[in-house]
C-alpha cells in the first residue's frame, strides 16, 4: 500500500475526544444512545440481541452498554449501564446481556485503543457470514474494509463465556471488523460515532455484494485501487462526520433520546 498523498473531501476535523473527562463520558452516553436509535431506524434489531458499548473515559477498565431487553429504538441516555471488570452493574438500575459482557469486555481489555464496540445481528451480516468469506473490495465504500477486517470461523452458539470472547478479540487482533461465521458482524472504534458508522458501511458493504453476485460476477477491485479507496473511504474522521450528519438528525426529531 503506497504512502503518497490523495485527493480527500473537504470535512471538517472532529475531535476523537473531549477536553474534560464529564464532557467526554456524556458524549461518548449521548452518541451511545444514538447509535441506538439508529440501528433500530435500520432494522438493525433482533429481539433481545444485540449491542454496543463505549469505554468510560475515567474508568478504562468499565464501560457503557445498553440494558437487557429494551428496544434499541425507547433507549435513552439515562438507561445505559456502566459494567465493571467482572459484569457488575455500577451505574443503572436494570441488568444487561450476558453476550455483551462476555463479547464486549475481551474487546475492551485487549485493545487499548478502542473506544466503542458494536454487535447487531442483522439481515445481510448474517447472511454474508454464512458464506465464510472475507468482503471483498467491489466498490469504494466496502474499502473501508479492505485488508482491515477478519473472519471468525468458528461457531458454538450463544456467546456466553469470556473464553469464547478472548478468542474474538485476538482473531480480531488490530483490526476495526470482524464477520462472525454464522452470527454477524462486529466493528470496533476510537470513538462510538466510529464504531457505529463502520457498522452500518460493512452492512451495506455485505448487503452490495450479496446483490451483486445474485446478479453476476462483480469485478474485484486491483489492490491499487482497493489501497486508494481504502484510505479515502477508510478515515477515521469521515466516519465521525458521516455519524455526525445521522446522530444531528436524530437528536432533532427523537429528542427523548437525550433524556
């Protein structure tokens, strides 16, 4: 992959993070519950599965999740729970998925960079994952991806314990997605309006490539050109600006979310 520079859009530069440590728990809080109400406005619900988490910025080893068989699309700011190290509620009142302790704090302690984790079992995750293949680079927004993702193939079923989560977290490795065989997919990020975006690009990324392959042989872009669309498609700060334009949107007409 070469170094030289290219043409990138004209955005502007979002923060990973805040100056305060309040004024980043309640960004990281406020962009949670969006994201929520988000994955529910595309269909990005199963029931009772299905999570993400963002890291507390003055306890690293704790972070916020939502609670335990609450529609993503009635989650507010005030209902997500704060998970100590062991699993235990420290902040809320109601109880979350074991999945999402088991999945999400491997995640956490491995990677110390990652922010935010994001797990949903949607239509065309799932079935992509049944393929038991990497995406492929057919067009530029499945880029974001490209040599920057991991298939985890491997399936047991509920993932309840922290040994199954340990195993996530080292495929994943230092990658930002991974396709879980059989399961969904799984993003990671510096920031939960990161993790979210990467989530809702490798769904379409899945959703494109299904379509077209049911349609014929899509061209698989050279590795030149799959590096090039890569770094343009792949910036960490065009994913907060794309998550910005969607978390501004939601605020406005689901305002109760901040409550």
């Amino acid at each position: 992959m070469t170094d030289a520079p290219v043409a990138e859009l004209d955005l502007d530069t979002l923060p990973e993070r805040l100056d305060s440590v309040a004024a980043e728990r309640a960004h990281r809080k406020r962009q949670l519950a969006v994201a929520f109400r988000l994955f529910a406005r595309y269909g990005y619900d199963e029931g009772i599965a299905g999570h993400l988490t963002a890291r507390d910025p003055e306890f690293p080893n704790r972070f916020w999740v939502n609670p335990y068989a609450v529609h993503f699309s009635r989650i507010k700011v005030s209902d997500l729970l704060l998970l100590d190290e062991n699993g235990k509620v420290v902040d809320g009142t109601r109880r979350t998925n074991k999945a999402a302790f088991a999945i999400h704090s491997t995640i956490h302690e491995a990677r110390e960079d990652v922010v935010a984790v994001a797990h949903a079992h949607t239509i065309h995750g799932r079935a992509w994952s049944a393929l038991n293949r990497p995406l492929d680079p057919i067009v530029q927004e499945s880029c974001a991806f490209y040599e920057n993702h991991v298939l985890f193939d491997e399936y047991k079923g509920l993932v309840l314990e922290r040994d199954e989560g340990v195993r996530i977290a080292a495929r994943l490795g230092s990658k930002r997605a991974a396709i879980l065989r059989h399961h969904g997919l799984l993003t990671v990020g510096r920031s939960v309006g990161e993790a979210a975006w990467w989530f809702i690009t490798m769904e379409r990324a899945c959703q494109m490539q299904l379509l077209a392959e049911a349609a014929g042989t899509p061209r698989v872009m050279t590795a030149e050109e799959a590096a090039l669309a890569a770094r343009q498609f792949g910036s960490a700060n065009m994913a907060r600006n794309n998550f910005r334009l969607l978390e501004d949107l939601i605020v406005e007409q689901e305002p109760d979310v901040l409550d």
